[in-house]
C-alpha cells in the first residue's frame, strides 16, 4: 500500500501543477467580426477609420482598412492572449492593441517604424460603430461636389497648389485632392450643417481634413497629417482647374540623350540599362519606395500591366528609394511588396527617399521632384517621356485618363 501511494503521489502533483499552470495561462481572445471604427489621437484631434474584420476560408482572423471604395487586406493578424498585432499591409508600421471585450472595443498605439523618427500614435477601435465623424450628423446645408482649386499653407511657410474633387450625397462625402508630385488617394467622410470633414488611413498615411465656407462660398480649412503635421488649406470652386502638366516637370539636363545606371537587384547583383535584357525593347523605368501610397497604386496597376506585355517588347524596372539606407532592410520592404503586387519585373536598390540625395543617382535629371516618377524609354535607349507623380484609382477620370494615355504610349513604342 505505501509503495502504491509512492507511486501514484508524484503523478498527482505533476497533474496539479499542470493543471495550475493551464489555469494561469491566458486563453487567446479574438477579434469580432464586423465593422469597427478606429480612431487616430494626431496633434489632439481624433481622425476617425473604418476597418472591417471578418475570417477567411481557412478560419484565420483578417481585417480590412476601408476608405471610400478602397479595401486595403490586413492577413497577418497575431492575437497573443489580450494583445493583437496588425501588420499594416506593405508598409513598416503596426496597429498593436489590447482587447477589451467588456467595451466592444480595444486600446493602443498605431506604430511606424524605420524612419529618421519613428513614432506611435493613440489608437483605439470600437466594434459595431459604422459610422465615420457622427452618428447622426446634421442635415447637410452644403453640397460640395465638383472641382475646387486648391492652396495648401504649410507650417513651414512653404506652399502647394492642388485640385480637390468630391461627391457628395446627402452627408456622404468622397474624393481626393491630386497636387503635382500625385493625389491624397481615397478619401471618406461627410457634411454635418456647413463642415466638410474627410479623413483617410491606409497603414502608411493618416490624414484628417476640415473646413467650413466663408460668406462668399470660399472654403477655409485645416489639415492634419502623420503625428503632427499641420496645415492650413483654402479652396474656390473652379471646374477649370488644372495642374502643371506632369511630363514637362522632370526631364533630361542638356547634354543628356539617355537614362543610365547600375543598382543592385534583391539578390544584390547589378543590373544596368546596358544588360542585354532591356536592349531593343521599350523599357519603363519606375522610380518608387516601399514607403510611398501613391507607389503602391502604381505598382498595383503596373505589374499586371507587364505580364500582358512582357511577351511584346516591353521591360519594366522599379528604382527603389527606401527609408533606411540598409540593403538588408530595404530587401526586406521590397520583397513584402514585390510578393503582395506579384511584381515580376525586376526592383534594384538604388538609394534613401531623400530627393535630394535620388536626385544624385540620377545626375542626367534635372531633379527628383516625386515619387514615383515613371520614365518611358524607346527601342533605341531614347527617352521619351517623363511623368512626374501618379494620379491613381483614387482620382477616378484622372485616372482612367492616366491610363489611356500611358497604354496609348506604350502600344505606339511597340510598333515602333
């Protein structure tokens, strides 16, 4: 009998204790699906966002960022006990909360890393919230669809002119502003009484726009970006607005024919216009970063774009400015959007997001003035067109007149 209890004691400990230790253990919680509004605390002012999440067929928690028609998928989801992580899809930054089932809600910080100054902004999400600013605005006394010209006023005493476009029904508003060096992508938002409110956040960029009409029906309004980027901005209503035209702002210095350069490729070997693979074809030349918004709409249009074409005569190569100065790092940015984008066309690691310093890479422009800045080249090694900035999906006939233009362009190259 003694032996038996010898034998049996230590086994019931050990089930003890491990039944102790299950019991201390966090059990993971999880995201409810549905729509949450997420709210960004920037230079004290809230800027509201709408995120969707739900399962895919694997049961694996996915969420969406949503602004206007724009659903930008978020798959790499970790919830460890009450702490979830949200990668933000290519970019380098974060949303790291903790979840607070008896709020429907949850609390924490929107990160960005690998910046000069990285920094973390208030976070918060609520579920089952589907509104964007109010939940029950006022009854609208403005409509601001149409075309506005715009003037942005910046802290920094600097100043840039833009076009706003946006449609309104009832108090739903969307749109974008597009500016010389591209367009503020999709934005969302709405009329309460006289107050325009917009706000976009795709992972990368958080910006929250407010104004309000003077007696003459001029708009005067704030603009409050990233942590604590401040401006003021003015708009008339104008449906003969226009910008600089965007192939007459970067160009070749006199004494310049053609485009020339040697970077490293992900794999870290050089490839130069003069390699065999781009001679005698028609060859566009991206300049871009993993960093950029209005490159990631690019990109997303270009790499289908050159799977069609590819077999016809036409090369595509992406010129890299990343934030770090890092190979490694900077690999590991463009590897994350080369496999989202199915970028089969080949991303060479040509220098930082400086312009400055982009444009010292690139000695035969007269500057670096955007990213991304899309350089067209003929068979014969010619360039013969460059556009600075890109007017994405966002922008709606801006847009679509883009890419008429471009494909137009690019099918005369070929015949060539």
């Amino acid at each position: 009998m003694i032996n038996l209890i010898r034998k049996i004691f230590p086994g019931l400990i050990i089930s003890l204790l491990l039944l102790l230790l299950a019991s201390c253990q966090k059990k993971n919680k999880s995201l409810k699906p549905g729509t949450w509004r997420g709210i960004l605390t920037i230079s004290n002012q809230e800027l509201p966002f709408t995120m969707q999440v739900s399962q895919n067929p694997d049961g694996k928690t996915i969420a969406y960022l949503v602004n206007g028609a724009e659903k930008i998928l978020l798959d790499e989801i970790t919830i460890t006990g009450d702490s979830v992580t949200i990668p933000l899809h290519i970019f380098d930054a974060d949303l790291k909360a903790h979840i607070n089932d008896a709020e429907d809600g949850m609390k924490g910080k929107w990160i960005r890393y690998n910046l000069e100054e990285p920094y973390e902004v208030s976070f918060s999400a609520k579920h089952g919230a589907e509104y964007r600013f109010f939940r029950q605005p006022d009854k609208p006394t403005q409509n601001y669809s149409g075309k506005w010209e715009v003037l942005f006023k910046n802290e920094d005493g600097t100043e840039e002119k833009a076009i706003g476009v946006f449609d309104q029904n009832q108090n739903d508003l969307i749109g974008t502003f597009l500016s010389a060096t591209g367009d503020y992508r999709y934005l969302q938002g709405e009329v309460s009484g006289e107050t325009l409110r917009l706000s976009t956040f795709d992972g990368s960029h958080a910006y929250l726009f407010m104004a309000s009409p003077d007696k003459s029906g001029k708009l005067n309004g704030k603009f409050f970006s990233g942590k604590s980027g401040r401006s003021t901005w003015t708009a008339t209503r104008n449906e003969q607005a226009v910008l600089p035209a965007a192939d007459t702002l970067t160009y070749l210095k006199p004494g310049y024919e053609k485009l020339n350069f040697t970077f490293p490729d992900l794999n870290g070997q050089p490839v130069s216009l003069a390699d065999t693979r781009f001679q005698g074809k028609v060859v566009v030349v991206q300049l871009m970063g993993s960093w950029c918004p209005n490159c990631m709409d690019e990109t997303a249009y270009l790499a289908p774009f050159y799977n069609k074409h590819k077999a016809k005569g036409l090369e595509i190569v992406g010129l890299a400015y990343e934030q770090s100065p890092e190979f490694e790092k900077a690999k590991q940015r463009l590897e994350r959007l080369k496999a989202r984008f199915s970028v089969n066309y080949p991303l060479l690691v040509a220098g930082t997001h400086d312009k400055n310093a982009a444009a010292k890479t690139l000695p035969m422009l007269n500057h670096v003035m955007a990213f991304p800045t899309t350089i067209i080249i003929d068979k014969k090694g010619a360039v013969r067109r460059i556009h600075t900035g890109f007017s994405g999906p966002g922008t709606g006939r801006y847009y679509e007149a883009f890419v008429q233009d471009f494909e137009e362009t690019i099918a005369k190259l070929l015949q060539e």
